[in-house]
C-alpha cells in the first residue's frame, strides 16, 4: 500500500502514513496466521488419512487371514471325508469276509453228518448180513 502523502503543519516534508503501514503489518499477520491454520488443518487431514491407510491394510490383513482359516477347514474336512469313505470300504471288505467265511461253515458242518450217516449204514448193512 502506497503511504499517504501527510504534511505536518510548518513543515513541507511529507512523511508517511504510519496508520497505513500499521494496517499493512496487521493485515500480513492475519494472513501468516491464515495460512498457519490451514497447514495445521492440512496436516491433521495427513494424519487421518495416514490412519485410515492403516485400518485398511489392517482389515486386509484380518480378511486374508480368515480366507487361509477357511480354506484349512475346508481342507481337513475333505480329508476326514477320505478317511471316513475308507472306513466305509474297510467295513464292507471284512462283512464280505465274514458273509464268505458263513457259507463255507456249512460244508464244514455237513461233513461230520455224512461220516456218521455212513456209519449208520454200515451197521445196518452189518446187522442185515
């Protein structure tokens, strides 16, 4: 701002308006000051951010670790379906056996029977001669 042409009385040297220059300073304070807050208001909006980042990658973390968690589920499930068919497979081979081990018992039984039958015989056949 240029200073104001102000002339004392008796005196023709002009001096400057030092309410001018006075109004200057204030106005470049109130600017300094202006601009100050803004820097603190940017460097919280910083700060926020920089936070926001780091609840992000948190939560990404915490997702990726629930997607390993499940896929471990879902491989021991697959694994106990496995081994609970292989039990499956293991019941039938031994009812199988025991099913094979029953019809061969009968010839067992019957051979006794046929020797004694053929004994009866021979005593009739004794008797009668």
């Amino acid at each position: 701002m240029v200073a104001a042409d102000v002339r004392r009385p008796g005196n023709d040297t002009p001096h400057p308006d030092h309410n001018a220059c006075s109004t200057d300073q204030k106005a470049t304070r109130g600017s300094q000051k202006a601009t100050r807050s803004c820097q603190k208001a940017a460097r919280g909006d910083q700060i926020a951010a920089r936070s926001d980042q780091k609840a992000a990658r948190s939560d990404g973390k915490a997702a990726h670790s629930d997607q390993k968690a499940a896929r471990s589920d879902g491989k021991a499930a697959h694994s106990d379906g496995k081994a609970a068919r292989n039990d499956q497979k293991a019941a039938r081979g031994s009812q199988k056996a025991a099913r094979d081990d029953q019809k061969a018992a009968p010839g067992d039984q019957k051979a006794p029977r046929s020797g004694q039958k053929a004994a009866r015989s021979d005593q009739k056949a004794a008797r009668n001669a």
